[in-house]
C-alpha cells in the first residue's frame, strides 16, 4: 500500500507541465519597454512572504506576435502570463493593475 501510494504521488507530480505552470497569472512592475525589439523587462513581485516588497532581478519578456505593448510604461504594476519555449521567455498576456 505504501509503495501504491509513492506512484501515485510521483505519477500526479508528474502530470504538472512547465508549460502548465508557466501559464499562471503572475504579477510584477514593469522596468523597460522596448517596443521597437517588442521586449518589455518586468520585475515580479514576491507573494507569500510577510514584509517583503523587492523580488528578484528584472527579467526580458519577447512579446508574442499581436501583443501590445502600448498600454504598459515603465513603473506600472501589471498582472501577466509567459512561456517559455527554446530558452527564450515570451509574455503571451500583459495587464495593466
């Protein structure tokens, strides 16, 4: 029974696809927009942690084809969605907060 459930626990783990997870609604301020290269640079917000306002170092975002990026400025809070497909990040949703 024990080892029963160690598969199932492994086969569910399993299941998750990055690309699955990398879909989720994230959030983040926006540091750089370049709409010539459509690149947009955004510095997600950490979540969960009491008393923390800085995440991590800023990351590139390639604009998927269609996507505007006219509505966002540098310093906007933004909810967004990206993938990641070839080492290359592409934000596929952007929205202003």
């Amino acid at each position: 029974m024990k080892i029963a459930k160690v598969i199932l626990a492994g086969a569910a783990a399993l299941s998750f696809s990055p690309a699955a997870l990398a879909q989720q609604s994230q959030t983040g301020i926006v540091t750089k927009v370049d709409r010539i290269n459509g690149i947009v640079a955004i510095q997600q917000t950490q979540s969960g942690t009491s008393g923390a306002n800085t995440g991590g170092a800023s990351e590139d975002f390639k604009a998927q084809a269609g996507l505007s990026l006219d509505t966002v400025h540098a310093g906007d809070k933004v909810t967004f969605s990206a993938a990641e497909s070839g080492g290359v990040k592409t934000i596929t949703k952007v929205q202003k907060q």
